[in-house]
C-alpha cells in the first residue's frame, strides 16, 4: 500500500466509523478502556518499561501492584494514564494546544522530579535530576545500538523551535493543506528532534501526535513495542528528510485503532485477534525471565558458598601435601567443575605450582549447577620428573584427587581413587578440618608407599 492508498483507507474507514455514531455509551467505554490500556503499556514499554499488559491492566484497573517491579514503572504508567484521562477531555473541550499547555502536560506525565544517567561534555557519567516542565538547560544525546551518537537541539535553541513547531501546527488547522495523519507523523518527528525535555520526550510526542488526531475526530494510533526497531529505523530516515515511512508506519498503527472503533461500534469486541498469542507470548517471556533470575541468584549463593566453604577446604588440601612436592620436579594441579545433568566441563583451570592454583582459587566462580546433584568438582595433583638421587632417578610420577559433589543443602568432599570414605558438610555449619586432614593423610601415606615401591624396582 502506498501512501495515498494509506489516506484513503483511513477516510474510507472515518466515514464507516462516522456514519455510525452516536455509538452506544456501553461499546464507547469498552472502546476507551481497550485504547487507555494498550496507549499506557506500548508507549511506556518502547521507553523500557518493565510491566507487562496484564501487570498494566491490573495495576491500572484493579490497583494491584507488580510483585518485584520498580516503583518508578508503576508511577510511569500513573503519570501516562492521567495524562491520556486529560487528553480526552482536552480533545472534546477543543482546547488549542500551546507550549504552556504542552509544558503542563509533561509535569502530569513525569509526576515527580528523579535522577537520571547523564554524560558530561568529557563524557564522563553522572547523574542529573530530571525537571518537570520546563524546557532542557544542558544539550542532551542519545547513543544508537551502533555506539552512534545522536545529538537534539541545543538548550538555547529549544525555546525558539517550539515556538516555530506549535506556530506551524496552528497554520496546519487553519490550512487544512495536509491530512491529519501527516500532520500528526511531521510534528511528533520534529518534537523528537527537538527533545525539548530532560526526559519522556517519546511518550510526550506520542501523545501529542495522537492529540492532533484526536482533534480532527481520528481515534489515537497506538504504535506497539513489539514493532519499535521498525519505529526507531523510520524516525532516523526521517532526520535526513524522508518522513515517509514514518508515516506509513503511524498510519498502519491508526487503521488498526479505526478497525477496533468499527468493530466496538457495531457492537462486536474490541479484543484484537493477536491479543491471545501477544499474551502468551509476554508471559513466556516473563517466565523467562524469572528463571534468569532465579538462576542469577542461584549462581550468587553457589559462588559465596564456594568462597566460603569449599576453597578454603581445596587450599587446606593443597597446604598439607605441600611436601610431597620436594621429591619432584613438576608439580601440577587441575580443577574442573562439571554439570551433572549436562555432563559437560564448566570450568577449568591447569596451573604450574600449588601456590599458583591456591591463587587461581581466589578467582574461581561456579559455572552454575541447577540440577540436583547440582553439580561436581575435581581437584587433581599431578607430580612428575622425581628428583635425582645420586646417579639416576627413575622416570616416576604420581598423582592424588578429590571429589566435590554439590546439593543443595550440602556437600561432600573425598579422595578421587574411592580409598577414603567421602565427609559431609553442611553449607550452614562450621567445617571440622580435622576429618579432612585424616583423609589427607591416608591419601599421603598411601602415596608416598607407591613411590616407595617404584624407587625399590629401580
């Protein structure tokens, strides 16, 4: 469909749309709340915001809060929705649309003054406090997904643009040269540009396009988050000049909100199609995410206990055949740490020397181990090259392990060749090392008895 195809339909449609008014005010309130809900949760979530629709329509109609959502999101989603509430009655009172008007209107959207992240003309980061309702003081940038920057009219600028905007939005009424739809898509491209605010400059311009289209008797376009890449590219192609996919693109979004209007005036419902699958969809998502982050948190209690329990019994080990390293030349030590379910290697390290593997310890973290048993370590010392006695020495090596399985309450620790019993620790109670060093010991001297035997053959 090309652009005029795109205008026609929509006035086709405005007529359809017309021609059956009054709707009946039952259908008009479903069609309000259904252009209310969407409006809140697409344009808050193009800007990052967190709440799902059903978190947004349960914290709007009902009041109930998200459960592990930012306080600032729900205030976001507070200060949109009052701000939809007024433009309503704004559109049907025919208020002309001012700076002041739209200075007013960003304090009701923001709510409340925070701080936001900020650059430093060195472009050092630092914090700012975001005012309501007034006009930007310092220049303020965007970086793309590219690490391009993207620079908006200079603070002393500002002022004397959106005069120009808001004098050449009043020239459109009067005119009535351009139809709506582009009115609307030219002035929220030239808003953003401008980016007259510290902050909310997206939503804001949202909101005015669709006031502009509110005003001439369109219902608002509510452009969705899932398409907002598509959104972004159009709003970029029109900084060089072509608008022209930007308003495809707002003008795809207004004929669903005039299909919706057709469907609740006629009496049918409102609830788009793809509302079903666009929810099972977020909540899987949700999901999702939830499994990130437990298993975040999961991975955080696995590498405290690691710090706090398991090294200092691997260093403990490490110290006490620390002499068994004077009859070598070579000393070497690995250590892994597996997925049981998985059984793939998550980590591992081979270092020259204990003191270098107690201090590859220091650096060690957990790869992860959701299955239960969660998981397994092994730490093995490999000895080599027997240090010359006299004439010769015979070409001897020898080698010790141990075991580490992990659960979830507990671990055990125990030699790798199965000769010692394993010992058992909770993650919670203090560690009895004297148990570990008797096993240490019986490995030791079962050792030091085999490279006995070995030198008696040379």
């Amino acid at each position: 469909m090309e652009l005029g195809q795109m205008i026609a339909r929509l006035d086709e449609l405005k007529a359809q749309i017309d021609a059956l008014r009054p709707i009946k005010p039952e259908q008009e309130q479903r069609i309000l709340q259904k252009f209310r809900l969407d409006w809140n949760y697409h344009s808050n979530a193009i800007e990052g915001n967190s709440l799902t629709l059903g978190e947004t329509r349960a914290f709007l109609l009902e009041g109930l809060t998200a459960k592990g959502k930012s306080f600032k999101d729900h205030l976001d989603i507070r200060g949109h929705n009052q701000l939809i509430l007024f433009l309503e009655d704004f559109v049907r009172q025919k208020e002309i649309l001012t700076e002041a008007g739209i200075r007013e209107m960003h304090k009701m959207l923001l709510v409340e003054p925070y701080q936001v992240e900020a650059r430093t003309p060195d472009g050092q980061v630092t914090k700012k406090w975001v005012t309501l309702g007034e006009y930007k003081t310092e220049p303020n940038a965007v970086q793309t997904a590219t690490g391009e920057w993207i620079y908006y009219a200079r603070p002393e600028d500002t002022g004397p643009r959106m005069a120009e905007l808001v004098a050449w939005y009043r020239q459109q009424t009067e005119t009535q040269a351009e139809h709506p739809l582009l009115v609307a898509t030219l002035f929220h491209h030239r808003f953003t540009h401008i980016h007259p605010f510290d902050d909310g400059n997206g939503r804001m311009a949202r909101a005015l396009m669709n006031v502009i289209l509110m005003r001439e008797g369109f219902p608002p376009a509510v452009l969705k988050t899932q398409n907002r890449a598509e959104y972004v590219a159009a709003l970029r192609k029109a900084d060089s000049g072509d608008s022209g996919d930007l308003a495809m693109f707002v003008g795809t979004s207004l004929l669903r909100s005039e299909e919706l209007v057709l469907r609740g005036a006629k009496g049918e419902s409102v609830d788009e199609p793809v509302d079903l699958a666009r929810e099972v969809a977020l909540l899987k998502q949700e999901l999702q995410s939830r499994r990130s982050n437990a298993a975040k948190t999961l991975l955080e209690i696995q590498n405290q206990r690691f710090h706090a329990k398991i090294k200092p019994l691997l260093i403990r080990v490490l110290t006490r055949i620390a002499p068994i390293s004077e009859l070598f030349d070579l000393t070497n030590v690995r250590i892994e740490s597996f997925h049981y379910a998985e059984r793939t290697t998550s980590r591992h390290t081979e270092t020259h020397g204990l003191e270098a593997a107690k201090a590859s310890l220091d650096a060690w973290t957990i790869g992860g181990f959701l299955s239960e048993p969660m998981g397994a370590m092994v730490m093995k010392v490999n000895w080599s090259q027997l240090k010359r006695v006299g004439e010769s020495a015979p070409p001897l090596s020898a080698s010790i392990g141990v075991n580490i399985v992990l659960e979830e309450s507990e671990f055990s620790i125990g030699s790798r060749d199965g000769s010692t019993a394993s010992l058992r620790y909770s993650y919670e109670a203090p560690v009895d090392y004297s148990q570990l060093d008797e096993m240490v010991a019986a490995v030791t001297r079962k050792l030091i008895a085999q490279v006995r035997g070995e030198i008696a053959k040379h």
